[in-house]
DNA sequence: TTGTATGCGTTATCAT
DNA sequence: ATGATAACGCATACAA
C-alpha cells in the first residue's frame, strides 16, 4: 500500500504538499500538483480512511438505533434518514437492535469512542438520563417528545393523535374501545396508555386491561388480534391499531369470518401506509419519510431544537 | 480526553501495559493491572477507536449495499443480515444506494480505503470485473449466481425458479402468462427474462413485450399492473409477481373490479411474505432471513464459496 | 512480566 | 507557495 511518503518521494515534493492535492487546497503551483496528480495516478492510490479520521477526530458516520427495519413504520423512518444521508454524502452504521438495551448502550459508547459522529435514536430503551451524559461526545437526536428535557428532537405528539383518534370514535358512537401497539416498553406506548386511560376518565368509561394489545407489529398479527378479541367477554366495537399493515390483516381476517367493517367492528389504522389506502382504511398519516429526513438533518447540523411533526386523520371506510 | 499514555502516567506504568490490560492479554501482573484499572476509572477513559482501526488495519464495520430498504425482500434479507451481526459484534454501513450506481462504487471505494472491511452486495448495477478488482482489499460477497466468476456468493437460482413457476402455470392450462419485476436492470431481472424467453421457445409460444412490467416494488404498484393490464389487445390470463405485496394488491384491485382469482386470473407470488399465508396466494418461498444470515457468516469468515439456498413453490388458491 | 521505541497514514502548525 | 515536524492514540516487536 503506498502512502502519501512514497507519493512525496515519487512526486520530488513534501508529504504537506501531497496532503495539499489530496484536499484541494489553494496555494500549490500547478507544475507541482500535477506531478503529485501523475503520481497518484500511477500508483493506484488510495487514501487511508481511518488515518484521515484519527487526524481529523470526525468519521463522516452516523449512527441510527431501531429494534427492527421490516415493519413500514421504522423501514419508512430509515428510508428518510438514508435519502438525506445519501444527499449529504454521509453514511450510515445500522444499529438494528431489536429492543436489546444492551445494544443501544453500545451504540451510545461508540459516539463516545468516535467511531460515530452523531446518533439518531428511533426508538429508546435505556434511561433519558444515560442518553443526557452523552451529548457531551456528539449530536443525538430523539424521535420522541423532549421539549421539556432538552434534548434534540423530531417527533409527533403521540399523546394528542391518539386521544384525537379515540374522541373521534367517540362521536361516532363507540364506548368499547380496543388498540394495539407494537411492544409495550417504549415512550410512545406510554403515551398512548396515558392518552387511553385520560379519555376512558373524561367519559366514565370502565377500563379492561385486555382491550390493550401489544406484539401487533406485522400483518400476520390481525390473525391475533381478532383471536383475542373472541376470547374477550365484552368485546370492543372498535379497535386502533398502530400500524395500517396489521389493520390490513385484521380486514382479511374479518372478511374470512363474515365480520362487517365497520358495522360491526370500527378500526382505525396508523401511518397512512400504501395498504391503507388500497383497501380504503382510515388512518392517522404520518409522513415517515419526512420525519426521518428531519432527523437526519438535525443530527447533520447538529440543532438542538424540538421539531414536532404533525398527523393528521384521514377519514375513508372502516370508521 | 484521556489517553493512554494519561493512564500510563497516572497508574505508573508503561504505555504497553496499559494497552495489555485494554486488550486483555495475559502476563501482566496483578498490582500493575489493578492500578490501570483505577486510572481507567478515574478518569472515564475512552478509547479513541480511530486509534485502533489506524493501528489494526481493521475497523469492525460490514458495508451493506441495497437499493431500497422498505420492500419485504431488501427488508427480510437486511434482517437477516443484521441477526448475524448482532450475534458476531459487527457493526453494518448501510448503503441505500436507491439504484444509483455511482454510489455502489462508493462503498467499494469505502473497501478499499479500509473503512469497512467486507462488503456485502444485494442488488448489484455495476460490472463484475470492477467487483473483481476490489476483491484485493476485503472479501465482498454477492447475492447472484456466481460460480463461473469466482466471486463469493450466496443465491439462489431465480433462472430454474422462474422457469419452474412457468411450467407450473403451463401444466394448469395457461399459455398466456405476463409477469412483474421490480426493476428490469440487475442480474435476477435477466435471468428471469432470459428464462422467459426460454420457456416461449420451448413451447412456441408468442412474446408479447407489455407482459413483462417493471416498477412493480410496492403494494399500490398492483393497481398499476391492472391498469396495464386493461390496456392490453391479448390479456394474459396468468402473472407472476416477484413480491407477494404486489400479488396481494393485485387481488385486492380485482376484488374491487370483481375479477374473480384464480378464474379469470392466476397470480404467482414471490418471497412468501406474511400477506401471502393470509390471503392464500400460491408463491415461492424464498428463506430471505436465512439467506441474509449467510451473506453475513460468508462475509464475516471470508469464505469464497458459492452456497445456492433452495426455494419451493407453495401451492395455495391463486392458481 | 515489563518497558522502549517504532509504526500506522494523515492533518495541522509553524516556520521560511 | 512549500517543507519539516509535531500531533492524533494505540498496538506491538524487541529488548530486558
């Protein structure tokens, strides 16, 4: 492997001068450069990448910490953040965690180890408090609400989306409200639990702990939900469901069985994914890809601001 | 920040038995062990893992090229990628590089310049004599059928599979039979056309270049093959669809216009996503996980072998 | 078992 | 405009 030594033997110059050509700077005579340019070009060289970063102290690496990539929600989230990154010529160190915490720490150690630049966490397991300490070695951004924890952020209000959603199947009359959520750890399932206990309050609505499902992450787990649902004496007369794909899987389910949608069972979906509109679901849109432009270049820029997305519901056939 | 040669001072010890006791290496005594362990805690000390690449020559990182990550065959094969890595302590650069082929060198440049060392190739738009030169500087694995290359890989046949479903359709009385790729550049979408066109010749039958369609990556793109379909003088009265969430939306469209599967249309899946077990679509089963996993044990162990992974046709209601 | 000295390849500082 | 040299932080061959 030849080195920019051997490029400055070869070319009669000095190793700055080299190092000069290779960054473009100004002030180098063009007869020197181009010996420096034939040089490199007949040599074959390349530059050592990790010898450029321990001299600069940057890595051009972003890291980005999710449980998994195949469900639309997240892999709509890493198309965002990975269409920005290959606009800004960053790349990206999957940290695909599947809700390991031990993981995530790693990812954490590795912004302060230097190997990353900066951290876009999707989804959070470990304390907020551990997150904190960490700022100190780079950008971390959050897709959760921290405004008041002042943290980067870009996220939407899960809270508010989900008590608007459960208000609206209130006005069409349902008193017997279900949902799923994909794992139950996690802010936003907090904020959804918070959100379902708050509104069953406001209306004196009783609370069943199995109207609340979680491990809904893919289509195959409509088979579940509506087994569930069967084994449930009162049964719910309508059901939110976080992510469109496992709506769709329930639609299929229900289709098979005779159940009518939505008179017999409302559902309301979550991200406006493509399925959604196919087979006419009503959602919450959320713009995904969007979202994971915005974290990606907060963490670029490194901001230190709380962005919120908005959602809004859209109204189709299954409400 | 600390360094090495800090704990050195601090602990009263040479810089060498620092890094001996950071790497765990035997021969080093008790006291002098347990006093740089003090230090390291004193001080929170970091390694700086810049240092180490530079020194090693290794950084631990896999780069991962695919175009997209959001359709259940990058995702799947991604997922299985990403267990491995998981289990192995390696850490994964994602090059979502959306079909551009200027970025696919990138990430061999990246190889080269010892930023990552290995690189694994879903979906390849570049020529193989380039991949073939790049091999010098770390192992680089493919997801295509290379025996005759001498380059590592793991595949599967999609010639004889695609040929297989062909025939399968043949037997069951269909002469006129279109079908879908994602995209029509890459190796896996000239093996299919070449199997094709194979298959015509076999039993004389006539091309017709609209039944081959292309862009069809998504759910909502099954609308689209409809629409085509609709425009077409002789319509096919079979299709084969390289991803069951395209099959799926085709049923759902026909659902709509009340064309009843497989009667008047027979759909061949791919992948045997989720959606296709629940609505009952006969496709081939590729283990997609599985083979992500062995891209990753080839890539990690540096093994130049070609492993062919076996798919089947699973027969449900759509033929 | 421990320490010294050198190498890894580049960038940055400071002269000239 | 150019060059010498000192960082950058760590690993390791060799000597002791």
């Amino acid at each position: 492997m030849t080195n920019i030594k051997d490029l400055a033997k070869m070319s009669g110059v000095s190793v700055s001068t080299v190092s000069r050509v290779l960054n473009n700077h100004p002030y180098v005579s063009a007869e020197k450069k181009a010996a420096v340019l034939k040089a490199i070009e007949c040599t074959n060289y390349n530059r050592n990448i990790n010898a450029v970063h321990l001299s600069r102290g940057k890595t051009q690496l972003m890291g980005v910490v999710l449980p998994v990539t195949d469900t639309p929600y997240f892999a709509l989230l890493l198309k965002g953040i990975a269409k920005r990154a290959l606009e800004n010529d960053y790349k990206l160190v999957l940290f695909q965690i599947d809700y390991a915490e031990e993981k995530e720490i790693e990812a954490l150690q590795m912004l302060k180890q230097k190997q990353i630049d900066s951290l876009i966490i999707c989804s959070r397991k470990c304390e907020l408090a551990l997150i904190q300490e960490h700022i100190q070695y780079g950008t971390i951004v959050l897709c959760e609400k921290t405004t008041e924890k002042s943290l980067p952020s870009v996220f939407i209000d899960h809270y508010e989306i989900f008590f608007q959603a459960l208000e609206y199947l209130y006005q069409k009359g349902h008193k017997k409200i279900g949902y799923s959520v994909g794992r139950k750890t996690g802010s936003n399932s907090s904020l959804r639990e918070q959100a379902y206990r708050d509104f069953l309050e406001k209306y004196k609505l009783p609370f069943y702990s199995d109207y609340i499902m979680d491990d809904c992450l893919y289509f195959e787990d409509g088979e579940k939900v509506m087994q569930r649902l069967r084994s449930m004496d009162i049964q719910p007369t309508a059901l939110i469901i976080t992510s469109d794909q496992v709506a769709a899987g329930i639609m299929i389910e229900c289709q098979k069985e005779g159940i009518s949608i939505p008179e017999q069972l409302a559902v309301i979906g979550f991200n406006n994914e493509p399925i959604a509109k196919m087979m006419n679901i009503t959602t919450i849109d959320i713009p995904l890809v969007e979202l994971g432009g915005d974290l990606f270049l907060q963490a670029y820029h490194g901001y230190n601001s709380n962005k919120q997305i908005s959602v809004k519901l859209i109204e189709r056939e299954t409400v």
